[in-house]
C-alpha cells in the first residue's frame, strides 16, 4: 500500500501498464474518489515531440487523458491491493483542442473525473488539459477495462 499524501512523489510507472518510452505523464498530483490530476512537463525529448514546432502536437493530448484514466484506475487498483490492468481507449466525444501543440517548456495539467461506469469495465469520463488556469483542451473519453485482458483479446481475436 502507498500513503496518498506522498501520491506526487510516487513514480507514474507503477500506476499505468505502460513503459517507457510511451509514459507521458510526469506526475500523479491530486487523487479523491472518481478524480485524478497530473502533470505532464514538455522537454525536447518528450515523446511525439516535433522539432518543427517546438512541441507536442495536440492530438497527443488524447493519450495525456487516457493515460491519466489509467492512472486512476492504477491508484484504485493499489488501494484494493489488486494488479493493474490494460484498458482500452474506445473514443471520445465533445472533443475539442484550444492549441495547435503543447509547447516545449511548458507544463499541463490533466483532470480526469468519472461520469459512468459499468460493472463490465466500460466507463466514460470528462477531462480537460489545463495550461495557466485555461482549459486548452476536452473531451469525454469512452473506455473499457475488462477483469481478464488475454481471455478477453483472445475470444475477441478467435
């Protein structure tokens, strides 16, 4: 078990099924039930970074919200002493991106909160990417995390 009022200290890694190079948010900030906020600080060597505009395209910030909702599920997982799990970005609606590009240097901040959830694993949730106080992006995400990922894959694919 972890103590939740060390949660920024925590390293993202043990909350998310993935590895780097592919973990792209920096820091796990504030967590209460349903909601999580994080971090993600541009660098040059940040992945997707785009030396033609000095920074991350906007459509990455998709996977700065799904990776924030895989987090969330991380922590929920660790508090019930239980394994993390694959889950699977299904879509979005209402998106919308307020900046062509997350600009090297800069740091954002992604809120993810719960609006629905299923006992299968399909959930929904609205996030925004903020940037000096300013969402600068949003959109409702559509996932689905399933108990067992390779029963599931495996009846999906057979």
């Amino acid at each position: 078990m972890f103590d939740l009022t060390t949660l920024a200290s925590q390293d993202v890694e043990q909350f998310i099924p993935h590895r780097q190079p592919m973990v792209l948010i920096s820091n796990l900030l504030e967590y209460e039930a349903d909601n999580l906020l994080t971090q993600t600080k541009i660098t040059t060597t940040s992945p997707y970074f785009d030396d033609s505009l000095q920074g991350v395209p906007n459509y990455v910030g998709i996977e700065y919200m799904a990776q924030s909702i895989a987090a969330l599920a991380g922590i929920e997982a660790h508090l019930r002493q239980d394994i993390i799990r694959v889950g699977f970005l299904l879509g979005t609606r209402k998106l919308n991106m307020h900046i062509s590009h997350f600009k090297a240097g800069e740091t954002y901040q992604t809120q993810v909160t719960r609006l629905y959830q299923e006992e299968s694993g399909l959930a929904v949730f609205d996030c925004k990417i903020i940037h000096n106080e300013q969402i600068v992006a949003e959109a409702n995400v559509n996932v689905f995390q399933p108990q067992d990922t390779k029963n599931y894959i495996a009846e999906a694919t057979g």
